[in-house]
C-alpha cells in the first residue's frame, strides 16, 4: 500500500507541487535585489491582488498623480475577501465574506462618505446581536454606523476605481513570477508577460504570496509575510423557503445578524435578504452562516477541491450548529432549498505587526493588506492609502536616499483580538463583547 504520510524524504507538498519547507528555505536564502536605476518622471506601479487594500492602493496613488495597473484573480470581479455571491434564476445573494463593517478613522470616514454619496454603500438598520447556544439572544444596539454594500459588497469593489483615469486592472490574472532585470519588474502569468513596472505591491496574502515571494529577490519582504499567521472559516449559504425560526427575545424585530456563542460549528449566521432587500416581502430567505476558526481548523482540505464527502459533512455539521444555535429540537430546521459550502483557507490574520505598510525601498516592492493593522475591511483600506503614499513620497524623492523610506521590515507580530470573522473597529460592541458573554442575561 502507498504510504501518503508525509515524511523526511516524502515532504507533505503543497497544491503548488512545492513543499512549505522548501518554500520557506528558497526565501530565507534568496539574494536581496537592489535597485540603482533612476526613477523616471512617469513612473507606473503594478499592484497583486484587487481586494480592498490593492483597490485603495490604486485609487491613492491616481490621487498622488501615478499609474497602476491592478491584477486580480477574480472570476466575477474585484473585491478578495469582499465577495458576493448571486446564484441565478431566483436570483439569490449571499455576501460570502465581509457582512458589514464600520469605521473609526476619519480618512476612511471620508472614503466611506463619498461612497454614500454616490449610494454604493449605506447603513444596516437590522437587528445585531450575540447568540447564545439555546436560543438567547442579546440585541446590541450600534455604537457606531454599520455599513454594507448596497447591493453586496462585491458591487461595492468593482466600482471603486470606475471613475479612475490612470488605473488599469487585469482580471482574472493570477501573478506567478515576479523578475527583476534592466531596473524594472518583469511580471509574468504561467510563462506569458504581463508588463514591466517601476515598483510592486502585494495585496494578497497566505500560500499564493509566500510562493510568489519565494524567489522574486526580496527576502525582507518574503520574511515579515511568512510571519502571518491564518485562520480558516467555513462559508455556509442557504437559502429558505419561509423565514427561520427565529427567537423574538428582547427584542419585537427578529434579528438579521448574530455573533453565535458556544456552538463549535457556528460563529456567525445573517440574513443577507433582509439586510440587502429589506422591503422585499416575498422569495427566499438567504442565510450566510460562518464556522468558527476551531471548526474551520478541525475541518481543513484544500480549498479549491472540496471532497464532496466533507462538503456534506460540513452541511450538516452547521445547519444543526444553527438549530443548536437556535435552540430548536433536532431535526426540525426547515431543509434550505439551496446550499453552497465555501472554505476561507486563508480567512482572517490572527497575528499583526502593527504596521500600516511595509515598504523595501532597495526592492522597490511593497505590501498591503488587512493584516498589517488587524483584521477588517477599515484595516486594509486603511493599508493601501498608507502604501500609496508611503511609495508615491518614494517615486517623487527621485529614489536616492532609499533608507529613508524603509518601512516595517522589523516589527514584532502580536496576536489579532476580535471576533472570529474580523474586526469592527470604533464599535463599542467589539469591545464590550468579550466582558459580557459570561453575564449575559435573556428574557424567555
Ligand atoms: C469569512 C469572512 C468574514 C469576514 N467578515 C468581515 C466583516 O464582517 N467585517 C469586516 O470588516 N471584515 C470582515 N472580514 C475581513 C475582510 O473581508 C478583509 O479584512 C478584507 O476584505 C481584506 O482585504 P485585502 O485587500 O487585505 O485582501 P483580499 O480581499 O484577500 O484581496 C487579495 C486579492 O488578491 C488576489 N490575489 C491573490 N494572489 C494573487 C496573484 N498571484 N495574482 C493576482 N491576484 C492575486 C486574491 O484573489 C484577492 O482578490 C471577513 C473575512 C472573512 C474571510
């Protein structure tokens, strides 16, 4: 019989064909590229990974006068980690990441102000809440606005950059090598070239990153990005005939969002119909539901080829988590008409180096992304603009004092605090929550 084990010489190897040692070995030993070439007076940045980080990098540095060019792997469009899902004919929508998020920092205030304007976002007025196992439900009202999408958050992404004139996005486009030679980056797709560029940003994270940086010559780079740390969570999305059973404690309104406590497959459960269509009265009701991090963990196979058997498992695993959750008897949840089961290999940082953006100036490349602040959609948008700048004051100083404007290649990781699904920073919520869950009280 085969022995599948991995071992010495048998190495466990990665989807990529490459063992994760050997990954982490070619990185540490790669030598440093060093740029001397003049900057010249248009200088043009490519920019990996159209989630929320890389967008907002884009439209910073259209505001700081340089071009762009975005590559994103996204089949449907831009956004990452800010996903919807719209499964036609009905049609039902599910955002199968990002729920909502909130803002405590006035640059992304203005951000989202002008998404306002222009109507891509607006507030959720739904019930939040915590969940406890049984049935209770805690209504916890809005410190702070919580915003959504208007029609999901992946509409949201791919119009970020609709009104830019000196952003080019490449889609769908995953990045597989990164050369430099004759002073500038050469990037290239499974052998075939996608253009020369001055500077580099990563904007994604995880196994594609740690191999893309692996022998691209920026060890420093490579190193702090190894230095994270991910969470897997699972992404149920059902959809009902008729409204759940859902407990009216406490409040008259039944919820449409709610942090679950004590149920080990569930961290997570919204109605995504009411909070996207709230005067839509009729047609299904579409359930996101998220696993906790331990459940994802527990339960981990390669993302991009679920064994139908764990798909199933998983299936069952949460929807009696949400009657669990519910405290409804086993076996009476209404059967979805529809289900889709995701895993979030690479869901949420659980270690930040606190940094806003890394920048190598003797590689010319940089990164952002959620995880150097924390875990949310504010973080990483919050990234990209100190990217972009950080590199704009770089390309605009000419390039000749390249030790001013190294930027968090040295600091220490510290473990990420919040919910299983991210962040909600300027929420009294997030930080009332963990002193509460012992004491919360439910009218029944
Ligand atoms: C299940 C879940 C629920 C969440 N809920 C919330 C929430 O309610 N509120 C909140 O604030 N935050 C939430 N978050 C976190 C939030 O979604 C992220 O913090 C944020 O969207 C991250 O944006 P990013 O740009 O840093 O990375 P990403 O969104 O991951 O973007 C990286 C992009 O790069 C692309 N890419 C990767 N490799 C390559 C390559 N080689 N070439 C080209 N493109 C590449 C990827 O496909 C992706 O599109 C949630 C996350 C998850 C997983």
């Amino acid at each position: 019989m085969q022995n599948n084990k991995p071992n010495r010489k048998n190495p466990r190897k990665s989807s990529y064909g490459t063992s994760r040692r050997s990954i982490l070995k070619k990185s540490l030993k790669q030598e440093q590229v060093v740029f001397s070439t003049p900057i010249p007076d248009d200088p043009i940045v490519a920019i990996i990974g159209g989630g929320m980080s890389g967008l907002i990098c884009a439209l910073n540095l259209e505001k700081r006068g340089i071009r762009s060019t975005v590559f994103d792997t996204g089949i449907h469009g831009l956004g990452g980690r800010l996903g919807t899902r719209v499964i036609d004919p009905q049609p039902l929508v599910f955002d199968h990441a990002a729920q909502y998020f909130t803002v405590s920092d006035s640059r992304f205030a203005e951000l989202v102000d002008e998404w306002m304007e222009k109507g891509l976002v607006r507030e959720w007025q739904g019930v939040i809440g915590e969940l406890e196992a049984g049935g209770c439900f805690l209504p916890v009202p809005p410190s702070s606005p919580r915003y959504i999408g208007t029609n999901g958050m992946r509409p949201l992404a791919d119009s970020i950059l609709s009104q830019t004139h000196m952003v080019n996005i490449v889609r769908p486009c995953w990045i597989s090598r990164l050369d430099a030679f004759n002073g500038m980056w050469h990037l290239s797709e499974n052998g075939k070239s996608r253009g020369q560029f001055d500077a580099i940003v990563i904007a994604h994270n995880g196994k594609c990153a740690n191999r893309l940086l692996a022998t691209s010559g920026l060890p420093l780079i490579a190193r702090r990005m190894k230095s994270l740390e991910l969470s897997s969570i699972w992404a149920l999305l059902a959809a009902f005939e008729d409204p759940l059973p859902i407990p009216s404690t406490v409040t008259t309104n039944p919820f449409e969002g709610a942090f679950v406590k004590g149920v080990d497959a569930l961290s997570w459960m919204a109605n995504n119909t009411q909070k996207l269509f709230p005067s839509q009265s009729v047609g299904p009701h579409c359930w996101t539901f998220f696993s906790t991090a331990a459940y994802g963990k527990k339960n981990k196979v390669p993302q991009e080829n679920v064994p139908n058997a764990t798909a199933e498992k998983v299936t069952t695993g949460m929807l009696e988590g949400v009657e669990i959750a519910l405290g409804l008897p086993k076996g009476s949840l209404p059967r979805p008409i529809y289900t889709r089961v995701q895993l979030w290999g690479a869901a949420l940082p659980t270690n930040t180096p606190g940094v806003p953006c890394i920048f190598d100036p003797q590689g010319r490349a940089g990164i952002c992304g959620d995880w150097l602040l924390g875990s949310s959609v504010e973080a990483s948008a919050l990234s990209g603009m100190s990217l972009a700048n950080h590199i704009a004051d770089y390309l605009q100083s000419g390039g000749t004092r390249p030790d001013e404007f190294t930027a968090g290649l040295n600091n220490e990781f510290q473990p990420v605090t919040g919910y299983d699904i991210g962040q909600f920073p300027g929420s009294e919520f997030t930080e009332s929550t963990e002193q509460t869950t012992d004491t919360l009280t439910c009218e029944v």
